[in-house]
C-alpha cells in the first residue's frame, strides 16, 4: 500500500510504546518458551533500554547496494519496493512469476554465486577454490605420467582440466555481475514485498498469515546452529510468546521470524533487536539507517525529532555519502561500524518486559557482560553476571546517534 494512502499525522491506538506496555498473562508452562525458548537458544534478549547502535548487516550500514537500488527505482517506486518503510518491515514476498521461472532462476544464482572468482562485498569467491581443484588435478596428472612414463611427451590435453575450471568459473563471474547489476529491472515489476506478514510500526502489530498479535507479545533469542564441522552459526529468532495462539496449523511449531545480521559477532544480533525495537516504538524516531532515510519526514515522530534538529545530519546525508564514497572507503567504514557494534554495552541491561509478565525474570541464566562471549568457550576473563532489576520508572532511552 502507498505511503500516500495512509493517514501521517497520527498512530493507531495499538502502536507500541515501550514506557506504556500492558500488563500481561504468564506464557503457557508446557510451551516451547520456557526457560528460553528451545535447546537451541542461548540466550533471550532484553526489552527496551535501547542502545541506539544499528547493526552492520549490508542492508543497514555502509554498503552500496541499496543506493543503486534507490538510484534505479526513484524516491517513489523506492518507498514499496523496499522491504522496510516508515510504515512496515516487510517479512514475505509474493511474486508473481512462475514455479518453471523460480526453478531455473534459484539454480542460475546457485550457480553463478557459487562458482564466481568474486563474492558480496568485493571478497574472493568460490571460482578460486574450484579453479584450485583444476590445478591440482593436472599437477597430479603431470606426476603420474612422469612417473609411469617420463619419455612420454608433455601431456597437454592435462591442461583443459583447468582451463574449463577457469572458463567455467568465467562465465559465472560474468553472469554473476550482469544479474547484481540488472536484477533489480526484473524486482522492479515483481518482487512485491507483503504488508500482510511484517512489522507493523503504526499499528505496533505483527502480521502474520497466523494472525495479527501486538509486538510486545514476542520475544527474541539467540538461536545457534553448528555444522557437520563443529562450526557455529548463531541467529536472531523473533519469537511469539504465546504459542497456543499463533502456532502454525501444519507443523505445530510457534510463529517466529529471522532476522539476517552480519556474520560477525554475536553484538550484531542484538544491535538488530535493538534496532527493530526502536522501529516499532513510536516514541523513538525511526533508526537512521539508509533504507529508511527517504521515508524520515513521513513518520510523525521522526519528522518532528528532525526539524528540532536532533538528528544532527542533513536531510540526505545517507544519500550523498553514497553518492560520493567508494567501495574501499565504505569497507573500511563498514569495519569500523563493526567494531562499535562490538564495543556497545549490550550485556547485563535490565529487562522492561519483567514488569509486564509474571514469571519473566524468573527465566534469566547469567548473561556476560561481552555478549560475545556466548560464541566462544568461556574463559577466565568473561564475566558473568544476573541482569539487573528495571526500575518502576522508565528510563530516558539513547536517541540515535548512528
């Protein structure tokens, strides 16, 4: 729906504010909540206190990506065609295109990112390894036939081994460039981000094909996952607390969403929930994130906290970043925003939802002060600590400032 189709000057009555969260009924004992949601979670993050740190996944910080997007689409396509608007977090895209398209499409990216010399980001793909393998197939080629047989002329058909690899992953690097540089002239037309299943700032719901529930009814985890390796992967779970409400109908499981981060540390998963909690509460001005900039001055409160210059930036200051930086100056950048998303206090913040649901706080394990600490083995120099009680009051949260 159009930004033009929605009333700007007022909040629905439901819209969450986090000084105003209702008092609230224990989640079910037998549900997959409990102590902290599943085996799987590690830890449940606090509500309120906000930071004002944003995370640095490439959607939100210091990557050129949305800016040709911006560039292509114009300010006003830009609005819809954006998973995040002043109005909504889209979590579901309908697309109408064919299941015959989506099959060819899916293997086509599979295949031009998986075999490309160049990854995301300007990093080195995986043509280089494969492009390996090729080398080291003619190395043992050359040496078995030295071997067996050194009077033999040199074994030159040995050398299309790799030469396919290399043109192989060529063509894949190639194709992997034309479909980031065009793929949005497809989006444009079809990828329809839904206002049907996404957080919902004016209204402070959560939409879901469940059902619409308040935001203050989820929580958030930090979920981990680990390879056949022993390598963990840890993610930011947004989870509803009431499961017997929301469950899906098929596989019996409690609603919940993900939320991509950084593949950094685990600061990033809760400069995320920091971020989506300032979002959806509509005494804060949206996050001042590039995605959300063009967006900043149909938001009431945003504009408001905007013209009594609070926001310290110019009203395109994203924009014209873009427009000027090069890729090597937003990666250095990007890096830097990483290092103080690590250094934030995260760690050991009182919950404000302990005083809205009975039982909450009594559900906390230790948390380390560097909330890094749960993705490696703890050692002598993690500390860990309860977390501490929310005052009756609700605090002054951090504005903004990144």
């Amino acid at each position: 729906m159009s930004s033009t189709e929605q009333p700007q000057d007022h909040y629905a009555e439901t819209a969450f504010r986090a000084d105003a969260i209702p008092r609230q009924t224990p989640p079910p004992e037998k549900s997959v909540w409990g102590k902290l949601g599943s085996n799987f979670d590690v830890a449940r993050l606090p509500w309120g206190h906000y930071v004002g740190i944003n995370p640095s996944e490439f959607e939100y910080e210091y990557s050129g990506g949305w800016y040709r997007d911006y560039e292509y689409m114009g300010e006003h396509d830009f609005h819809d065609f954006n998973h995040i608007n002043e109005l909504r977090w889209s979590k579901f895209v309908d697309e109408d295109i064919s299941l015959v398209y989506r099959f060819f499409r899916f293997w086509f990216v599979v295949i031009s990112h998986g075999f490309s010399f160049i990854a995301s980001g300007g990093g080195k793909g995986g043509g280089w390894f494969f492009s390996a393998i090729g080398v080291f197939v003619l190395l043992l080629l050359l040496t078995s036939a030295f071997w067996v047989n050194p009077d033999e002329p040199f074994p030159y058909d040995g050398l299309l081994v790799p030469l396919s690899f290399f043109l192989i992953c060529g063509v894949a690097t190639v194709f992997k460039t034309l479909f980031e540089k065009h793929s949005i002239r497809f989006y444009k037309s079809n990828q329809n981000w839904s206002d049907d299943v996404a957080f919902c700032r004016r209204s402070g719901l959560v939409k879901s094909f469940q059902g619409n529930f308040p935001f203050y009814e989820f929580d958030a985890f930090i979920e981990m996952a680990a390879d056949m390796k022993g390598n963990q992967r840890h993610t930011l779970k947004v989870r509803h607390r009431y499961p017997q409400f929301s469950k899906d109908k098929h596989s019996g499981l409690p609603m919940e969403f993900t939320f991509p981060t950084d593949t950094g540390s685990i600061a990033e998963r809760y400069a995320m929930w920091d971020m989506l909690g300032r979002y959806m509460d509509v005494s804060q001005p949206l996050p001042d994130i590039p995605r959300l900039e063009p967006f900043r001055h149909l938001d009431p409160t945003t504009k408001a906290f905007d013209e009594a210059g609070k926001r310290g930036r110019p009203a395109t200051y994203w924009r014209d970043l873009y427009a000027k930086a090069s890729e090597q100056e937003l990666k250095q950048w990007r890096e830097e925003h990483r290092q103080v998303v690590d250094a934030a206090p995260w760690g050991s913040r009182p919950d404000l939802m302990a005083q809205s649901v009975p039982g909450y706080g009594d559900s906390y394990t230790a948390e380390p002060e560097d909330v890094n600490a749960y993705g490696r083995f703890p050692s002598k120099s993690d500390r860990f600590v309860e977390r501490a009680e929310a005052n009756d009051a609700f605090p002054q949260n951090k504005r903004d400032s990144d």
